[in-house]
C-alpha cells in the first residue's frame, strides 16, 4: 500500500487537549461528489484522518487531502473487511471511527460527540454506538459501532455487509449508546443503489463460493433471497446460518430472520416459537417485541399483542440498554401506531388520539399518523 502525508487544514486545533487520541478511518473510491461534505461534518472532531482509497479515477483524493487527511492507496480485492483493516492499521490514535463517503455527522449530535471524544479514556475499555439513518435506509432506527478502542484483535469480518461488533465482543468491550448519529445519503440515488447491489451481490457470490458454510455469508444470503419474497429458499439459508453460528455470539438476530421467514411462508405458530426463542436471548429486543405483536394480531390476539407493544413502549422509557442496536424510540413510534389501531377498532377514540400525539411529539414528520 503506498501513501502520503497530510496537508491542507488542521483536524483538531494545536491547543486542544484530550485524554486520547481518536483516527477517523474511511475507505473511499470515486467519491468527489459527496466526500467534501462528510468530511467537513467531521472536521474539528478528531484528531487525524485515514483515508484509503480503493481505485478512485476522480479527485477523491485530492479532495480528501484538502482536509487534512492521510490518503493511501490499496489494491481492491472485492473485500470490505480487507480494506477497512487496512485503514485501521494505519491509525495512529487510541482510539478509531469510521465514516463512509455517503455519510455525514448528523449535527443534532455533533455537540453530544464532541463531548464524548473529549472524554473517553485510553484504557479502551467500552465501544459507542450511533443511530444509522437517512432516506432509503433498509432497516432504519439501527444502531452500528462507530468508536471503539484500537486493538490489534478489533478487526472487521466479512468480506460484504462487514462488521465489526464480532471482534469487539470477544476482546471483551461492551457498546454504549453516544447520542450522535450518522446520515446516510447512499441509497437516495436509485441508479447508485442498484449498481452498489449489484456488486454486492457478486461479492456475496464469490464469498459463499470460497466458504459456503459462513455463517454470516449463509445470513446475508438469506436476506438477499428473502427481498423478492422467496422465503423458502430465505429460511434454509438462515438456518444453515444459525447451525454454524459462533457460540460465544449470541443468535437472536438469525432467529429473528428466521420467525420472520416462518411467518411469510405461513408457519405462524413455529415463527412465534422461534421469536420467544430470540427474546429468550435478548430481552431488550425491542423489534423483535413488535414483531412478535404483529403476529399475534395476525393471529387475532389482540390482548397479547398489545402486551408486547407495551413491552416496546417500555424498553423505549427506560434506562439505554448498553448491548442494543436499534432505537427503542424508533420501534416505539411503531408501537404506538399499532396500539391505536387497536383502541379504534375498540371504539376508544380517546386513546387513540392520546397515542397519535405521542407519535407526532416524537417525530413531527411522520407521514403515517400526520
């Protein structure tokens, strides 16, 4: 891999003191559209910038060094996981957060992260997480990690969709919520949107060609099955996905995929079955709470799933769960709206009407109760 040095405007002011220092880690490839504004929703947070560049034949990185950043260039290999270690062993810091080219530092959170970097100390022992969102968003209201301690044993997996909360789990950090979020502009381009799946989908491919029993390759295949609703082909693969996975993981996402597949292909009893089984791991599952709602009311049990939409209302008032990765608020919304149908068809207009304003207290552009 060669490189740079940086040049161009400062990332933290000489003067300012912390207790650690903190790398903003990116790969980027072609982004001169979108890097400027990522980049100065970042400026003045961190200590340094890594950017690694995958190919880029634009002004990408030209641009990324106008702000100061470290660029170096890496040989794609078709592996996510491959480039972003790369950017981590380059960083310097104690600590390490990582962007996208498509993303940007939410500003109703800046403050709230500015406050956090300024605090965390370098004995590495916690990960923070932040809300994922923006238009087009698959799974809106998820939280990923986005700061955590630089260890040599924190590494990304998976060559597509990678994460990096596996390896943070077993050096033994625990996630904690930080208040910022993050934007997503990526999937607002519908062209864009499809040439990046259709990518992914060639990665995932060839990934499942060299490992065919990966857990996580088996799960994202299952996903990608599951989009045009074959739910059939979904379910093996999540299963398969579940035998093989990491016992020292816990399992209460594939299950919650599975329920879901269960319940699609009309084995309502069994999705409730393994949805009890997920929530057995993970208590504070707020989706998987309103999932589980859902199907009784399909089932025509209301009582029961409106017990389960005050458990999502209750995870949601309660202290933050260190270990969730979802906004309890989000789900919570959803709840609400569900609860209000119920009490409509109840004839209890009052109730209804209570609920809709806390829908709209929480999130004044919702379409769905405005």
């Amino acid at each position: 891999m060669t490189g740079d040095s940086a040049g161009g405007r400062p990332w933290l002011s000489p003067g300012h003191r912390r207790p650690c220092k903190v790398s903003l880690t990116m790969i980027v490839r072609d982004e001169e559209s979108s890097l400027p504004g990522c980049l100065e929703s970042a400026r003045g947070l961190f200590d340094e910038a890594i950017v690694v560049d995958t190919g880029s034949t634009d002004r990408t990185a030209e641009i990324a060094r106008s702000f100061g950043a470290r660029v170096f260039d890496f040989v794609w290999i078709d592996d996510f996981a491959a480039a972003r270690n790369a950017a981590l062993g380059l960083a310097t810091g104690d600590y390490v957060f990582w962007l996208d080219a498509d993303e940007t530092i939410d500003p109703s959170g800046r403050e709230a992260l500015r406050l956090l970097l300024d605090a965390v100390e370098p004995d590495g022992g916690r990960a923070y997480t932040m809300r994922f969102d923006g238009p087009g968003v698959p799974e809106p209201g998820i939280y990923q990690d986005r700061l955590f301690p630089c260890r040599p044993g924190i590494r990304w997996t998976c060559r597509i969709h990678e994460v990096i909360w596996p390896s943070i789990r077993r050096a033994g950090v625990s996630p904690y919520p930080s208040g910022a979020a993050v934007r997503h502009s990526g999937y607002a381009d519908p062209a864009d949107h499809a040439r990046k799946r259709g990518r992914n989908e060639r990665i995932l491919r060839a990934w499942l060609a060299e490992r065919p029993d990966d857990p996580f390759a088996l799960w994202h295949a299952g996903r990608l099955a599951a989009a045009p609703c074959h739910f059939a082909e979904a379910l093996a693969l999540y299963r398969r996905s579940l035998r093989g996975w990491p016992t020292d993981l816990m399992a209460e996402a594939p299950r919650a995929y599975i329920a879901q597949a269960e319940w699609e292909m009309g084995h309502h009893r069994a999705a409730l079955r393994t949805c009890a089984d997920a929530l057995a791991l993970a208590l504070h599952h707020a989706p998987a709470w309103f999932a589980r709602g859902r199907m009784h009311r399909g089932l025509g049990e209301a009582d029961e799933a409106e017990r389960c939409w005050r458990r999502v209302l209750a995870l949601a008032e309660g202290p933050p769960e260190p270990m969730a990765y979802f906004d309890p608020h989000f789900e919570a919304c959803r709840a609400r709206r569900e609860l209000a149908s119920l009490a409509i068809r109840r004839g209890d207009t009052e109730t209804a009407a209570r609920l809709h304003r806390e829908v709209l207290a929480k999130d004044p552009d919702d379409q769905e109760t405005s």
